[in-house]
C-alpha cells in the first residue's frame, strides 16, 4: 500500500482504524487519578490510550510501550487484562510508570508506609546539610520544609515505595496549600515571587509539613481506582528503546515517540529530577527528545529492534506529532512510515488517522509546537526471532 493511499481504509477498515470518538472531551473527571499523580508533559490522553489497546490488543495480549513517558497507556493497557512492557530513559518517567503498574492494592497499605517512613525520615532529617543543597534548589522551599522532602525522598528511593515517591513528586511544587514549595507553577518549576510578593502573602512563604500533605495526596490518588488484575504480568524498565529488547515476544506495540525537540522533557521536570538524582537535565533532553536526523535514526534502529520482538503480523501503533517547528521539518508521520516500510522493510501502512491537539489536551497551554497528530498502524510482516 502507497503511503499516501490510506485514507480509504482509515474510514472503512473497522477493524484497523482509529475511533476518534473514543477520546472526545476531556477525560480529567472520569480517568483513574493514578494518572493524576504527577504532572507530564506531552502525555497521552487516557482515553485515547484505553481506545487503542482495545483496538489493537484482546485480553491477555502482551502490549509493549517503548517510549512510555508517565506510564498512561501501561496502565490502561494493565486495566484493561493486557500484559505490559514498558521502558524510558526519563527517570521521573520511569518512576511514575513504576508506581502505576505496582501501586497499593489498598490505601491501608500506603498509610501504613507512611507510618513507617516517618520515623526514619525524622531521624535522616537530622543529617541533612542544606549547605550541599544547590541555592536554584533551595530557592523553592522554606529551609525545613526542604529538609523534610530530602529526608522522606532519600527514605522512599532506598525502600522502593514508588507509588508515594511519586506522590510525593506530585506535591514538590505549587502555591496551592496542599503543596510544599512557595509560590510556584505546578509542571514547569518557576517562582512566581512577582505575582505573590512575600510581604502580601506572607502565608505562602511558611513552613509547610510534608506528612500531612503526602497522606492527602495519597487520598485523592486512590478517588477513583478500576478493578486491577495483579496477576497479569507487568515489566517496567529505565532503557533506550532502540537497544532495549523486552523479555518475552509482544502481540502488539503502541507508543509515542518523543516529539522532536518539541518539548523540553528534561528542562520542564528538572526539579523532580533533581530530587531523583539526575543532575544534568539538558543532557537528558539531548537524549530524550532528539534533533530530526537523530530521531529519525532512532526511529530506524527500533524498527529494526521491534521486527525482532513483535510477533508475525503484530501492529505496531505510533502516534507522532505532524512537525518539528523548531527544525522547520513537516509531515513526521510521512517522514517515520518511510523509515520503517521502505529503509527497514518488513512493515506495511494499514491505516492512519491525524486530528488536531486541542489546547485544553496541552499541560503547558498555548505552547508553540506540534499543532496536529497522527496515528500510524503499521503491521509487522516479517518472522519474529522469538517463533
């Protein structure tokens, strides 16, 4: 099939075609508030994401995420019976996929946690030197505020608990009260001291105690939880998806490859990075989010990769940003489906839907970038290794 001869089977395929419909109107009010433990950018909408594992999968299919940026499409692939794989180079990334796909199976568990990490938090907190605390750090918080925060993290990382790890990355930043730093934005970390000046909003610049949030935060993260299956298998990982090969042969892939240099991956979380131990967050979004010509190799070397692992005739849905404003590339999508059926081989182009990014799906709003997606449902056609 010719790359520009899909519409046609866009609109008659049923059984290939994206339902549009499926993700009309925002999903905020009806989705699991795991999804609203930590703010990220450039996220797949939920309900597009629970749209497309129902398409392309059946139960007990193993579905494979690369690029799984917060784990939204792990955890509905997860909630719906599918099995999951899912990688990411962003550490903040792989630690929110990590706490969706093995959170509490109660909130009684989660309490009782935070029980327990208190009291080795209170005495790590005695050790805490803020002197080694970068001063663009420190800029954030009260000074025991953030004494707390760096105690309770050290305590969570060494424990594993990445479901409050991720609360907690949940509540480092915004003026509201329910949250831990002055005056602040909630996804993108910058002060906003000129719109609430200390000596207006005095309240804003006190000590604020970090259990009594983090037990509020881990209340609404359990408002709306679906039946979860902990049986099904779950794998999650922090690896390059063009090197990483999954454990076992996947029925389906369906991911979104970061838009090129068209969000700012690293520079928008590098506080919570920060906390997670990556210091260099400009040599992140080197990584993560890639010029044109690097992402287009990469893009090659996962087609490559995933031939490999998905199984004879298994789909492989991408949905891409339209352009790369930046680099003044258009039409990626045209750019990737070249990539993977005529350099790689192997793949043909069943179907492809493009629909605009309305500003309200956009975590920073009227940010200036891909205006337009596409889904692109490719099929591979070649023997996978693992048959």
């Amino acid at each position: 099939m010719a790359i520009n001869d899909t519409a046609d089977s866009v609109r008659t395929n049923a059984n290939t075609s994206v339902s549009p419909s499926d993700w009309l109107g925002s999903a905020w009010q009806s989705e699991s508030t795991f999804h609203q433990l930590s703010p990220y950018i450039g996220k797949t909408k939920s309900s597009m994401a629970a749209s497309l594992v129902a398409r392309f999968s059946k139960k007990g299919d193993t579905i494979y995420d690369p690029f799984a940026g917060c784990g939204t499409l792990a955890f509905e692939a997860w909630a719906a019976g599918r099995n999951i794989v899912a990688t990411d180079l962003s550490p903040y990334a792989n630690i929110l996929t990590k706490a969706k796909l093995f959170p509490y199976r109660r909130i009684e568990e989660g309490q009782r946690d935070i029980e327990r990490a208190a009291a080795l938090a209170a005495t790590a907190k005695a050790a805490v030197d803020l002197r080694t605390i970068p001063r663009w750090v420190r800029e954030f918080f009260h000074p025991e505020t953030l004494r707390e925060i760096i105690a309770w993290n050290a305590v969570l990382t060494s424990q594993k608990r990445w479901f409050l790890l991720s609360c907690l990355l949940g509540i480092l930043h915004h003026q509201r009260p329910g949250f831990l730093s002055f005056p602040s934005s909630h996804t993108v970390p910058y002060l906003r001291v000129k719109k609430f000046p200390q000596i207006e909003y005095p309240e804003l610049y006190e000590y604020r105690p970090l259990r009594d949030r983090l037990e509020a935060k881990l209340e609404r993260a359990f408002r709306r939880v679906p039946n979860l299956d902990f049986s099904v298998w779950r794998h999650s990982v922090s690896k390059s998806a063009d090197a990483y090969r999954p454990p076992r042969e996947v029925d389906t892939l369906i991911s979104s490859p970061p838009y090129m240099r068209q969000l700012d991956y690293g520079r928008d979380n590098r506080l919570r990075l920060w906390f997670l131990g990556c210091f260099d967050w400009r040599g992140l979004d080197d990584s993560i989010s890639p010029g044109q010509d690097e992402f287009l190799l990469l893009m090659e070397k996962c087609f490559r990769k995933w031939r490999k692992v998905i199984r004879r005739n298994g789909y492989c849905v991408l949905v891409v940003g339209n352009e790369c404003n930046r680099e003044g590339r258009q039409n990626l999508p045209f750019d990737v489906v070249q990539v993977a059926v005529e350099k790689v081989g192997g793949y043909s182009l069943v179907s492809q839907y493009s629909e605009a990014i309305p500003n309200d799906r956009r975590v920073r709003r009227g940010l200036v970038g891909s205006t337009s997606e596409t889904i692109l449902v490719l099929r591979n056609l070649g023997e996978s290794t693992e048959s």
